[in-house]
C-alpha cells in the first residue's frame, strides 16, 4: 500500500494542513488511511479530537518516534490502504526513517524564499535516506496556500526560486475551509453549515491534490518497474 511522507525541516508551510485534507478526501474514496502523527507537537491528535470526528476509515498513531517509526509504517501499512506519515517540522532521525519508508515525499512549500530554501534542505534529506537504502524515493512539492491575487511580478519573482523542483500541478489555494477543519474537526463536506467559505471549491481543490498524488505515484511505479 503506498506510504507517503509529508516533509519539510520547518514548521508552518502546511505539512498538517496537507496531510488532513489529503487522508480526508481518500477516506472519502472508500480508502482506509493511516496517519501517523510524528509531530511532538501532536497536532493531528489535536484535529481528531475536536467535535467533528474525523472521516470513517482514518485512523489516528500518535507519539510515533525513531525508535518505533519503521516497526509502525510496516504495520499500518498491512492494515490499510493508505499510510500517511506528518513528520516534526525538523531534520531528525525519525524524518529520515520516514523517507526511507516511503513511496513518495510531499514537501509542502509557500510561495516564499524561505520555504524555496528550506525545500532544497528537505530534498537533501531525501537523497540522503535514497544513499541508505539504495533506492530512488520519489519527491513532489505541493504548494501551499497560495493566493490568485498576489500580483504577477511578486509570484513570478519567487516561483524561480522553484523551478528546478519538481512540483504537484495542483496547488493548495488559501481557503478558509481549510482553517475551519481544524477549529471544529472533521472534513471539509462534514463542516457545519455556513462555515468556510465557498465549500465547494474548495472541495474540488482538494480532490484535484488527490489525483494529482495518485498519477505522482502512478508515475513513480511506472519509472521504477522500466
């Protein structure tokens, strides 16, 4: 079953952001999803716990360390039909178990400089954890929380600092349903009526990451098999 770790060595570029709304919509699909929390931070077992429970088929491994990551990626993985690993927004052994793991790295990014050069840090953690188990492990950028009106010249200007990473062509727009998820629990489609925005797209936003990540994997299958 495909394990996909979301990585970037700093906190706030919308690593838990990501991984919710991605486990959310595969559940959605019929898919069983298991995210594993290795955030000292918790803030997966955060959303969980909030009024709203969280999609049917998602379930929930807090406090997943370096001791116990591999022997618990192997066991989610038997179990389910998704396992997603949100890793502390620092460079450790645990991320580089997570890497090693997985089938494909998300690097969650925003459209600044900062995250442009914290993402080529967590690309080096990959191609460190590829030396160690001698394999290519896949990576993707998926931007995040982006913003249709920041002018042209502003985006352009900072889009070079990416362009010789590969990225997801979906983006994560800057939703106020993606915040709402984590005031009251739950997904998107299960939020109170009224609250977050124009639902509806960004429903389809989402949906639209989702394909995306599974023709990332697809693709990556593809390569690995030729």
């Amino acid at each position: 079953m495909p394990v996909i770790a979301f990585v970037t060595p700093k906190g706030g570029a919308g690593k838990t952001t990501a991984t919710v709304l991605i486990a959310s919509e595969l559940a959605e699909r019929g898919q069983t999803v298991a995210i594993l929390d290795a955030d000292p931070n918790q803030p997966l077992a955060a959303w969980a716990t909030k009024d709203i429970a969280p999609p049917t088929g998602i379930s929930i491994v807090s406090d997943v360390t370096e001791d116990s990551m591999i022997d618990t990626v192997e066991q989610a993985a038997e179990q389910n039909d998704w396992v997603l690993i949100d890793v502390e927004g620092s460079a450790n052994l645990a991320s580089a178990y997570a890497i090693s793991q997985s089938d494909l790295i998300i690097i969650p990014a925003q459209k600044t400089q900062l995250d442009a050069k914290e993402a080529v840090r967590a690309i080096k953690m990959v191609r460190d954890a590829q030396k160690v188990v001698k394999t290519e492990i896949p990576f993707r950028l998926l931007f995040m929380r982006t913003n249709a009106r920041v002018m042209a010249g502003v985006q352009k200007a900072v889009q070079s600092a990416f362009q010789e990473i590969p990225a997801l062509p979906v983006e994560i727009a800057e939703r106020s349903a993606f915040q709402a998820i984590f005031a009251y629990g739950g997904s998107i489609k299960s939020l109170p009526k009224g609250v977050g925005g124009n639902v509806r797209n960004a429903q389809e936003n989402v949906e639209a990451v989702v394909d995306a990540v599974i023709a990332a994997l697809k693709t990556s299958a593809r390569r690995a098999a030729a």
